[in-house]
C-alpha cells in the first residue's frame, strides 16, 4: 500500500517534514516566474493593441471617418407609474405639431402628374 501512495505523491507526513520546506523555498521562484511571464503576457498584447489602434486610425484617416467616443449617457430614471414612453417636453410636443402641419402640403395626385409629365418628356414615343 505505501508503493501505491508514493506512485501518486507521497504521504502527507512526508511533506509536512522535509518536502514542505523544499516547497517552500520554490514558492518564491515559481512565483517570481508566474510574475515575469504575466508582465512579459501583458506587454505582448499591448503591443499587439497598439499596432491594431495604428491600423484602425489609418483607417479612419483614409475614409475620414470619426473615432467612436466611449461616452455613457447615464439612462434617465423612469417616471413614476409610467410603464411605456417617456413623457414628451413641451418643446417636443411643438416641433411634432410643426412637423405635422408640413405633410398637410402633400399631394399625391399632384406629385404623380410631376412624375408622369416628366416621364412623358424623356420618353420619344411621347414627344409628338
């Protein structure tokens, strides 16, 4: 029994006495390690998002598009006892009302006598 549990790592009083202290002085090594290797990590993808941030604003210059500003726009607290749409101001009521009495000029009819007309016009069958 004991052949099988030095195959699968030993008994537990071997390394409370002389394998703990042999652990112990490794922890700071392999630690040191990890630190190094997250640092080197680390550096490496900044690297990588750096050259990727160069590519993007060659990009952005080469079809002058703006860059996206990362802003958060703190949501408005809902009103009390509403469950649907935020209550409109009294300047947006106004702008609607004005937007409304725009369509009151539109005319199908009469836009479609336009349409057929010039039609008509750049057709030759119709140029009699």
């Amino acid at each position: 029994m004991g052949a099988v549990k030095d195959l699968a790592g030993g008994e537990k009083g071997a390394e409370a006495t002389g394998e703990a202290g042999e652990v112990a002085e490794e922890d700071p090594e392999i630690a040191e390690q990890r630190r190094e290797e997250e640092e080197k990590r680390k550096e490496k993808y900044r690297k990588i998002e750096e050259e990727r941030e160069g590519m993007r604003q060659g990009i952005r210059d080469k079809y002058n598009i703006k860059k996206k500003e990362d802003e958060v726009v703190a949501p408005t607290p809902p009103a009390e006892g509403r469950l649907g749409r935020v209550k409109k101001s009294p300047a947006e009521l106004a702008k609607e009302a004005a937007g409304e009495n725009e369509d009151e000029g539109f005319d199908p009819m009469k836009m479609m006598t336009n349409f057929l007309d010039t039609v008509k016009g750049k057709l030759p069958f119709f140029n009699k």
